[in-house]
C-alpha cells in the first residue's frame, strides 16, 4: 500500500440518507475534482461549490463540493469532498468514476491513518476518532472528545517529562558522582518512580472505562412474582417479559437496554430464585445466580404487600455484599413491610410508575465518574500499567541498593511504554492493527 496515491471513499454511513459523501484524498485529488464535477471557476480552499457530478458527458447528481488544500486538511494532504444526495446510486457512480481515473479504493481508517503519519494527529487522537464513531451514550462520546482533544497526549507528555527528569537525575549522579551522592540519588529516584507509577495506575479505571463504553450492568434478582419482569418492562418502557401472576414464570435471562442520563444500562431480568423447581426453572436460577455475580448492580426485588419469606431473607444475605439497591415493589398495594427496616430502600410501584424515577437515578449513581479517568482506553492503561511496573522495579532496585544505572534501564522501559500511546515509538504492525479496526472512509 504506497502512501501517497491517491484514494478515495464514502465517508457517511452507506445507505439512505440525506447526503453522500465521496471523500478524496492526495496528489490528485484536485484534478479529480475538476474531472468530477466540472466548473468555469477556480476551486479555491475550504469553499463549497455548486455543481453537478458528472461522468462520460452523464450527470450523475446535483452536487456541492468543497476542497481542503493541503496541509488545512484532515489528512494534511489534498482533500476533495463531493456531497451527493443520500442513496447508492450516486455516490457509487462517482467511486467508480475515480476507479476508473486510477484513484485507489482507500482501506478502513486509511484517511486517519495519513493523519497520523503526517504528523497532524498522534496515536491516541486517532483512536479517539474511532471511539467517538462507535460511542453510542454521551457518556462514551465525552471520553472519546477528551481524548480527541488530546487529554490523552497532555496527560501522558507530562509523564514523560517527569520520567525525563528523574532519568535525568540518575545521569548527573553517575557521571558527577562527587557532587551528588549516589544514595542520595537513588533515594530521589526511588521516591519519584513511585510518586509515578501512583500517578499512572490512579489514571487507569477499568471498570469505569468499561462501563462508558458498554453500558452498566443491572441486575433484577428476587423470589418468584415479586414483579421483577414487571419492572424490567416498565424501566424499558415495552413489554419485554413475559408476566404472569403464576409464580416461575421468567426461566431464562431477558434484557432491556435503557439510556439514563447519556449512560447505557442494560437491565437483566432473571427467573425468580427458589429451590426445588424443574429443571428448566433450575438451570435459569443458576444462570441468576451467574448474573448477580457479574453485575455492575444487584437490585433486589422483594413485594412490599407481603412479609418478609425466608426465600427474601437468603436473598438479602446473598447481595448483602454486593453493590445493591434494595427495591420494595407492589407499593401501590397496603405496604406489609417497613422501608425503615431497610438500607436505603427504594420504594416503587411497577404497575402505577411510582418511584421508578428515584430507582433510574440509584442505577445511574453506580456509573458515577465512569469514563472520567485520564486514560478510558484498554491499549493506553495497559501500557500506564506496564511503564508503572517498570517503575515499581526500578524503585525496588534503588530501594535494595542496587547501582543506579541498573534503574534507569527499567526507566528507559516505561518511557518505552508511554511512547507506545502516543505513537512515538510504534512498529508497521500496531499501526496497521490499529487502523484496520476502523470503518472505510475515515
Ligand atoms: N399491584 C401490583 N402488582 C404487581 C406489581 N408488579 C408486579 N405485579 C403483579 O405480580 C405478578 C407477578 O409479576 P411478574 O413481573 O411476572 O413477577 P416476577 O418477579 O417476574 O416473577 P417470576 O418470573 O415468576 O420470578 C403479576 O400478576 C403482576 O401483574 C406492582 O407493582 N403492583
Ligand atoms: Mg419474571
């Protein structure tokens, strides 16, 4: 794949649509442009023309179409745009008229990807796009422009200075060993990697990181019909589940994918925990027991009409360590149970719709500060781990009195490490692993 022909794509979603965008990309994209969309005037930068596509003295559609002369351009190189009503036709037509011009099929991320390597955008950015393409809550969406903004590159330049200068420290003293003395060196390095690797592992949440991305999971767990499907339906706003008021209704796992406040949360409506039921209503029990384990929050549904069963009791020991919000159904019934007797109940009727405002912001609270950490992506807090082992090892070594210059090998490691996310250091294949994950035409 040579880097500097010219290449070209749909960048908006195929299908219908309103608009189709054909994007160009390099040397030619400019004598593309005037082949394509024939004009008496001068394509001058960054204006948007009215034209009609052309191919073989046909007209294909009606038109406008803008040109980012290099480097004001996404991928510092010349860029054509031609915008094309929304559909497939057009939009293939002017592809296969720049095919046949010898303009090559750009591969997915190619376009970011030449941004990347002319040095407009670094590493972390142009994960950023593609994360920002995928997101699907603002939750996601405002890590990804954190990052696009380049929280991501600020955050891990300023680690690299500070390792510089402990690296730097460790220099003086073993080339000046009469002015600073090595312990003393080595009690500075020592302090400072740590500081460090605190710093980078305190950056790294996973779990919020997941849940930005993905979606919160919540889990409706309780003894048979004490209306678990019923709130699955009235949180998802559709009749999801099945309800009965025959008890052992719900068997396998049914889900609902609510948005609440801009986070995803998928609720997980499971069969009612009970022993001694068939074997189709066993293997779901245990397919609950499996999801209350994994979940990211436990709600647990007991009837507030009835007193307490031991079946509830168990339950409430079950979750008891769990992150739980305790949620008393059937309010609008006359109440048998106390919500004083409980921790921070939720009170909730999933047949009128009472209290299920207050129990959407319980759930939401579990995804407080999701996303928020300085470092939201997988391959960029695997990396901070890494540089932080690094350090803790050089750390160790100071600490047990090894030579100073046996640490700075490992300090040279982690700031290998932070190269990595930014792209300083980074081999063909990464790169090429990492653009291959986007969609063609961006
Ligand atoms: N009055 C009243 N009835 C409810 C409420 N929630 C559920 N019910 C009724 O309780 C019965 C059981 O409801 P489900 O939602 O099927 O209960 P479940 O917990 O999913 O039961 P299993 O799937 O058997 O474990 C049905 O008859 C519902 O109509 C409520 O808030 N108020
Ligand atoms: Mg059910």
């Amino acid at each position: 794949m040579s880097e500097n022909d010219t290449i070209a794509a749909l960048a908006t979603a195929p299908g219908e649509g309103g608009i189709a965008i054909v994007r160009i990309s390099g040397p030619e994209a400019e004598k593309m442009l005037s082949a394509l969309v024939p004009a008496s005037h001068a394509w001058e930068s960054h204006r948007m023309y009215y034209g009609h596509a052309m191919d073989q003295g046909e007209i294909l559609d009606e038109c406008m179409a803008v040109l980012f002369r290099a480097p004001r351009s996404y991928t510092r190189e010349d860029v054509a745009e031609i915008h094309l009503h929304g559909g497939a036709w057009a939009a293939r037509s002017v592809l296969s008229a720049l095919y046949r011009r010898g303009v090559r099929a750009a591969e997915p991320g190619e376009f970011t990807r030449r941004a990347f390597l002319s040095g407009r955008i670094d590493l972390s950015r142009a994960e950023a796009v593609m994360a920002l393409i995928s997101a699907d809550g603002q939750r996601a969406a405002r890590a990804a422009v954190r990052q696009l903004e380049g929280g991501v590159s600020a955050f891990i330049r300023s680690a690299q200075q500070k390792l510089i200068s402990l690296l730097s420290g460790a220099a003086a003293a073993i080339d000046y060993p009469e002015e600073i003395s090595l312990e003393e060196a080595a009690g500075q390095l020592e302090q400072g990697a740590r500081r460090l690797a605190d710093q980078l592992e305190s950056a790294c949440d996973e779990r919020g990181a997941r849940i930005a991305e993905q979606g919160l999971e919540a889990v409706l767990c309780g003894r048979p019909n004490v209306g678990k499907s019923s709130l699955l339906n009235a949180l998802a706003r559709q009749e999801r589940a099945i309800v009965t008021a025959i008890p052992g209704t719900t068997r396998d796992i049914v889900r609902a994918d609510v948005m609440i406040a801009g986070l995803r949360v998928h609720f997980s409506d499971t069969a009612g925990l009970r022993e001694g039921a068939d074997v189709i209503e066993r293997i779901g029990v245990d397919r609950a027991r499996q999801a209350i384990a994994g979940a990211d929050c436990v709600l647990t549904v007991l009837n507030a009409s009835e007193p307490l069963t031991d079946e509830d009791r168990q339950l409430l020991r079950d979750t008891e360590n769990a992150p739980r919000i305790i949620v008393l159904n059937q309010c609008d019934q006359t109440l048998a149970l106390h919500p004083a007797d409980f921790d921070r109940p939720v009170t909730v009727s999933a047949l009128t719709g009472e209290g299920l405002a207050e129990l959407e912001s319980r759930v939401a609270a579990f995804g407080a500060g999701a996303g928020e950490s300085a470092l939201t992506q997988q391959r960029h807090m695997r990396l901070a781990r890494e540089a932080a082992q690094c350090l803790r090892i050089a750390a160790d070594a100071c600490a047990n009195g090894a030579p100073v210059d046996l640490a700075v090998i490992d300090l040279q490691q982690a700031l290998q490490c932070l190269g990595r996310v930014t792209g300083e250091q980074v081999d063909e294949q990464l790169i090429d692993e990492i653009f291959s994950r986007f969609c063609v035409g961006k």
